[in-house]
C-alpha cells in the first residue's frame, strides 16, 4: 500500500481488493451524469475509479434496454463499479446473477437514494430505516456476487434515526468491502451542510475502508475531509461536473505537489472530447444536451465565459460546437468571443 502525505486511518481489506489499498479519488455514481464518457475522462485526469449511474433491480431483471445500456462497461479500461438498487431480495439477487457476466470491479448497493420514486417503493435510502429488509438485501447480492460487494449509504433517514453507525456495522458484518458515506440524512437531501463528523465516527466505529462523500469540491476541501475524518477515500460527485480536473488536483494534495491550476485551452480540448463521446454514444442531439450540464460550470470565472456558454447552446449540432470550442482554444482566451459577438477583433487590437 503506497501511502500519501495524507494521514488515514489503517484498515482490513478483503483480499479480492487488495488493489483498493491504493485507491483514494472515486467519481460517485449520478444518474444522468456518469455515463461512460464522461468516467473516462474523469479517469483520465486522476479518478481512480468510477461508478455508473444506479439501476434499478427490478429493471435489469425485466430486461429493460434503457437499464441495460446505464451498465455498460464492456471493455472499459480501468476500474469500474456497478450500482443497483430496490427493495425485493429477490430481484436484487436476481440482477446481481445476470450483472456477474458485465465487466464491474464491484458491485454497489444504494441505500442514499433520496428520490420520491425510490423511496416511495422503499428504494435507496428508505432502506435506513427498514434494517430487517436491508439486511435481507445484503445477504441476497453477496451470495449471488462473483465480485466484493460495497454499499453506498447517508447518515440516516432523518435528525430523529441518524444510525450509521448501526448500519455501518451491519454492512461490516455481512461482508461489503467498504462502505460509503454521505454526510447528510435523507431528508436533508442536498440541503445544508454534508456532516463530515459523522464520517469521522463512521471511520472509527468501522475495520474496513470508509468512503467519505458530501461537499468536496477542490484540493483544499479534499484535504480538509481526509483530515477530519482519516477517511480511506473520497468520493466525489457535484465537484466533478464541469471539472473533471478535479482529480488532478486531489492527486496533487496526496503527493504533496502544488495543486495545479486547470488550463482554458485543457477545458476547451477536454469539452469537444467528452461531445464526441456522448455524440457517438447517444447520436444528436441528446449528446450534446448531456455535455451542457457540464458546460455550463466547466468555463465558470473567465471573463467572456458567459458568452462561450451562449453560443454553445445555440446549437446542438456537435461539429458546430467543435468548432467554436477550437476557435476558442486556439484564442486561448474566451475573451475570444466577445470579440466574435461584438464585431471587433479582440486579439489584432492587443
Ligand atoms: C445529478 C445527481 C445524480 C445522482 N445519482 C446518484 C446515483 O445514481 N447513485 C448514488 O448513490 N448517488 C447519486 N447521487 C448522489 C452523489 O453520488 C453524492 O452522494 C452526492 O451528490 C453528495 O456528494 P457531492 O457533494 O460530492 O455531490 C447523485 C447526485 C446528483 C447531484
């Protein structure tokens, strides 16, 4: 295990992930975002592992396309995990048994899910507070898993049964290979502040690894969750769209290096990989609407930025958009754009 400047606390690994040991930068799962695409390029800059978007059990079991083609990591190059979630045993068993024949590192169940249409069918986090069926659920994918099990989970359903501790050592003792943590409860949903003292406790109570999760957004807040909790990894989710960099720059804080600034021309090279991507995985325009998302927070603070932003969205045809992501690579400088908008040139006059 190769250690990082960072200090965490030592744990017991099961032996199928001994490779985990050297893991610390993960992109969580997130529906609609995580797509392949975009889990190569986060891979790329530092991320040493990525989650798909969860599934649903029940719609892997039917069969359903749309749920098939969120798991597909056929040939994926480097680590990758598959997430499910429900609430019938059965159809968890049964979609870990077809799953086992899909490349996947490790198989996560979700247990932090704070959607209307999850819980309302005692999905994700509604499970927090069912023990009884979550423990049932657990047995039912490690028996049928070829691959370590983990669990992804929240602090609780709410202020009156935070019990992640409970819960932590139930997931222990039936076997998951870590488990992570978002710092809020399900009814705080995205609200108010991830609780990283919670983690902390959560990282003391348990012998194996402990994902923290909630609130990292650059290499400062990084290092400030690894040292408040000595948490084994850090899973990153918001932070990472737009800003796949971000890893980098977590990498830079484990190696002691300055952490390093994200260059305008990187961004743009980086956004027409990521549409071509998403172009050749979805068609148009649907590819290009994914890449907004991303847009939309990748440009944020440079001067003219509002700009690129607008004539990006102009269109959704993607060789249009190539084009003026090189354009403005090539100016290096999204001022590059007012000057387009206003008539002027920008650059002869500098
Ligand atoms: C758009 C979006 C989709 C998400 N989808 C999932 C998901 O499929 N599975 C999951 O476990 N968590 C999902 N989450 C929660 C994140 O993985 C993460 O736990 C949460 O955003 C807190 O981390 P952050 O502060 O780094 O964003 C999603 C979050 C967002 C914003």
């Amino acid at each position: 295990m190769t250690d990082t400047v960072l200090k965490r606390k030592a744990v017991r690994l099961d032996p199928r992930l001994a490779w985990f040991g050297d893991v610390r930068r993960l992109l969580s799962p997130m529906a609609g975002v995580t797509d392949r695409p975009f889990r190569e390029i986060c891979r790329r800059y530092g991320a040493d592992m990525g989650f798909c978007e969860f599934a649903s059990a029940a719609g892997l079991t039917y069969g359903g396309e749309a749920t098939w083609a969120l798991v597909d990591t056929e040939g994926e190059a480097g680590r990758v995990g598959i997430q499910i979630f429900g609430s019938d045993p059965e159809h968890m068993m049964a979609a870990t048994r077809l799953l086992n024949e899909r490349r996947m590192d490790v198989l996560d169940i979700n247990f932090g899910c704070p959607a209307k249409k999850v819980v309302k069918k005692c999905g994700g986090s509604a499970l927090l507070a069912d023990l009884p069926l979550l423990e049932r659920i657990v047995q039912a994918v490690v028996a049928e898993a070829r691959v370590p099990v983990t669990a992804k989970i929240r602090t609780g359903w709410d202020e009156d049964s935070v019990n992640y501790r409970e819960v932590g050592l139930l997931l222990q003792e039936a076997g998951m290979g870590w488990v992570t943590m978002h710092g809020r409860t399900r009814a705080q949903k995205y609200k108010g502040e991830a609780n990283w003292d919670r983690i902390a406790a959560l990282v003391e109570t348990l012998d194996i690894p402990v994902v923290g999760n909630g609130d990292v957004v650059d290499g400062e807040s990084y290092r400030r969750m690894v040292e408040h909790t000595g948490c084994h990894a850090v899973m990153i989710g918001r932070g990472a769209i737009g800003n796949p960099w971000l890893f980098g720059q977590m990498r830079a804080v484990d190696e002691g290096r300055p952490v390093p600034t994200v260059d305008f021309r990187e961004m743009c090279l980086t956004t027409i990989d990521h549409l071509l991507g998403e172009v050749a995985l979805r068609g148009e325009p649907q590819g290009s609407y994914v890449v907004r998302k991303h847009i939309a927070r990748c440009f944020k603070g440079y001067p003219g930025a509002a700009v690129l932003r607008r004539r990006l969205y102009a269109t959704t045809v993607a060789q249009e958009m190539v084009g003026i992501l090189e354009q403005a690579a090539a100016a290096g400088d999204p001022r590059y754009d007012e000057a387009v908008e206003t008539g002027g040139d920008h650059h002869e006059q500098n």
